[in-house]
C-alpha cells in the first residue's frame, strides 16, 4: 500500500472554502450525496457513516437543529484535532457550515477541551475573520437563508464528555453524564432538539470531499473504511507526531515510517483501546480489522505490560462518571487484580474471574468508557500471558 501523502488535510496546498462555493447555493441533500458517495466514516472512533448521521438530522423535525464539532479530544494518546485545530481551523469551520447547510442548522457549537484553552483565541479570531469574509453569518456567500454562525464552548477537563451524549449533557448545564440511548442526538439532541455531534477531522474531511468530490476521497483506503485518516504517534518511537496515512495501512508500516520498528507492543486507540504484540503487527489499521480513532502508542521492549495496564485502569477509575456499577466498581476491581499481579501474588482462580469481570462491562457498561475500559487489560493478558503468569502462585 502506498503510504504516500495525499494532501488531503495536512498538505501544502489544501484550499479554504471551496468546497462551500461549490456547494453552497446548489440543493442541500447533494452535499450528503457528495459525502455519502465518499464513503466517510466517523474518525472519532466508533466509525458511524457521516452520511447516514447527516441524512437522519435533515429529517429529524424540530424547532432548530444544531452542528456540534467534538473537540474534547481527552483520549490518552489522541493529538491530532489539536494539530487540525492549529493548522486548518478553517477548514474544520467550513465542514461546519457545510453541515449546517445540509441538515438545516444555523447554529454551531464547538466543544472545546478544557486543556485547549490557549488555542480559543485563535479559534475566535478565525471565526471573526470568517464573519469578514461572509463564510460564517448571515446570508453566506450572498445566499438568502443560508444563516449559520459557530460559538465555542469550554469543557472542563472530563474525558467522559468526549462521549456525544455527555457532552450535550454538559452544554446544557449538567453534569457531563451519558443518556440513554435511544433517543439518539439527532432526533433528540441539544435541548431535545435535532443534533449531529461530529469529530474534529470528520468536519474537515467533509470539507475536502464536497469540493473535490466523494469518488476522489472513495478512491484511496479500504472498501469498508474510505480514505485517509490522521494518526497521533507516541511513545517509544524515533519520530512521534501526527501522520496522514491511507486506511488500511498495515501496523508494521506505520513502524516503520515512525522509527518503532523494534516495538514490542502496540497500543491502538488510545487508553480505551486494544494492545497488540508483534504477532499481529501485519494487521490493518481500519474498521474492518483494527479500528482506531488514531491514537497509536508505541511501546518498547524495556516496558512492564502489567504497569502499562495499570496505567490506563487508574486513568477510568479516575474518569468513570460513576452512574453505571459494571463501570464504576469494576474499574476498581480491574486495578485491584493488577496490583495483585504485579505484586506476583493473584491466584489463576482469581485471574479467570478478573477476565471474567472484564467481558460483563463489555457486555453491560452504560457508554463507550466502560465497555472499553477493560480492552487493554483483557489484551495484554492475552497477548502477554508469559510475561504477565509468569510469577502468580498456579492455584
Ligand atoms: C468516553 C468517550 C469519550 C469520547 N471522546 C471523544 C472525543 O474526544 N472526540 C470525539 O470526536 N469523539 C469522542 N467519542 C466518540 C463520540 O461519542 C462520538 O461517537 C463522536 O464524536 C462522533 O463523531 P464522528 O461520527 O465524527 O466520529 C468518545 C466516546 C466515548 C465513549
Ligand atoms: S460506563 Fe462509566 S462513564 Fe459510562 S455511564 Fe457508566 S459509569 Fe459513567
């Protein structure tokens, strides 16, 4: 697979606004079209079709609908929307209104990580510029009706807010906890009303598939997974950062390209995700195999599995919003079983009962955090079972 950079996002000469001018003043539904034929799947990381999300808004009814960006980015290990909010604020801002023309939204809202404070006056002054420029407002590009402007909103630090329905929870006010779904944003979204929650790439990539057309962005990737994706690299690497790089792509080469060629372990999807030894390094980073919203942590050979386990259970105790028992004792009970291993002193009785424990918050949890949060464990005692067994009483 080629692992050339297409120009796509983080490219040189990536334009501003015209996928808008080519959009704006033609039907509404063609924009979905446009990005239906793309084949755009959300790159938050649960991969939901942009389209079909987008369709659904559009004939919701309501009094008002609205175009939420996720900004919350709070996933250990995730740092490319700040890299997109840095560099192609407006292109993450004209996805927006490209949104809000198709669903019959005037009002956006970006939901902005409370560590990313420092970049909310740039942010303004992008939008301010874009007021100027008449591609946020009243009447864009001179067309009557077409209305629609964008207000930042901070969040607090909360890595359960990131979660679409939490974070509605807390811009209305509340606590940032996760509903119940169904109903689902966008029947039932902000104030009950019609609302499409989309990742920070999602928007800019729905910016670059209107103006260059859905068979272009169709064209690269995977069939089940279209396109290119940014990918935040850490840890023990050569050359961290954030890549663009096609779907699909096979783990050891993102190594290679990163300079983690003698990794022993690799971490995809942040935190929430799965860890994965050198056997499984020829496996896929795309939906259909190892799905990711791009955070790729490299872990070397010098690393304890079992501290690296550690490490993201005490960040879920920390973060369970504590509504839901599979989540808010079971993290705990996970973490209690990881120091008993470390300390070499967990019985394989108990072992089977943590793994066990494990699969009914997979299977119970209320949202995404604490369905998630016991992949890394379940995966490193699977992956790593003679490191992790090898100093445990055998009874
Ligand atoms: C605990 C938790 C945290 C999440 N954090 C984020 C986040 O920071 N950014 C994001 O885009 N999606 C996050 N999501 C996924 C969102 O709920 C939602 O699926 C996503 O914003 C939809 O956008 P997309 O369709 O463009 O991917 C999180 C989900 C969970 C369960
Ligand atoms: S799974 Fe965790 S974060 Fe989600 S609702 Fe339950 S307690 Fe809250």
């Amino acid at each position: 697979m080629s692992t050339k950079p297409q120009d796509i996002l983080l490219g040189v000469d990536v334009p501003i606004d015209a996928g808008l001018q080519r959009a704006a003043g033609g039907p509404t539904q063609a924009i979905i079209d446009e990005v239906r034929a793309s084949g755009l799947r959300g790159r938050g990381g649960a991969g939901f079709p942009t389209a079909t999300k987008w369709q659904l808004a559009k004939d919701a009814t309501g009094e008002a609908k609205f175009v939420v960006c996720n900004a919350d980015e709070g996933e250990p290990g995730t740092f490319k929307d700040r890299v997109l909010l840095t560099e192609r604020a407006d292109l993450v801002f004209e996805g927006m209104a490209l949104a809000g023309r198709a669903i019959g939204a005037s009002q956006g809202i970006v939901y902005l990580r409370g560590e990313y404070r420092y970049l909310r006056a740039h942010l303004e002054s992008v939008l301010s510029a874009r007021r100027d420029r008449r591609v946020l407002g009243t009447a864009i590009l001179g067309i009557p009706g077409f209305d629609f402007d964008i207000e930042i909103h901070m969040g607090a630090g909360a890595y359960v807010c990131g979660e679409e329905t939490a974070l509605i929870e807390s811009l209305e006010g509340h606590r940032g906890e996760p509903r119940n779904r169904p109903p689902f944003p966008v029947n039932t979204g902000f104030f009950g009303q019609p609302t499409i929650v989309n990742n920070v790439e999602t928007l800019a990539l729905a910016a670059r598939i209107v103006h260059r057309g859905g068979a272009w962005f169709a064209g690269f990737g995977t069939p089940a997974s279209r396109g290119y994706k940014l990918f935040s690299v850490s840890g023990d690497c050569e050359k961290p950062g954030v890549y663009e790089l096609p779907m699909g792509i096979k783990v050891m080469e993102l190594l290679e390209l990163v300079g983690g060629l003698h990794a022993k372990a690799v971490q995809v999807g942040g935190a929430s995700g799965r860890c994965i030894s050198r056997a499984e390094f020829d496996r896929s980073l795309c939906f259909e195999d190892l799905a990711t919203g791009g955070a790729i942590m490299v872990i070397g050979p010098g690393r304890d599995m079992l501290r690296v386990a550690k490490n993201f259970l005490e960040f879920f105790v920390e973060e369970s919003c504590g509504q839901c028992t599979p989540c808010r004792a079971g993290n705990v009970a996970l973490l209690e079983g990881i120091e008993l291993l470390i300390a070499g002193r967990c019985s394989m009785a108990h072992l089977h009962e943590l793994k066990s424990l494990g699969e009914t918050m997979r299977l119970t949890a209320k949202c995404g955090l604490g369905q998630s949060s016991p992949q890394a464990f379940l995966s490193i005692v699977e992956q790593f079972s003679d490191e992790v067994l090898g100093q445990q009483p055998r009874a």
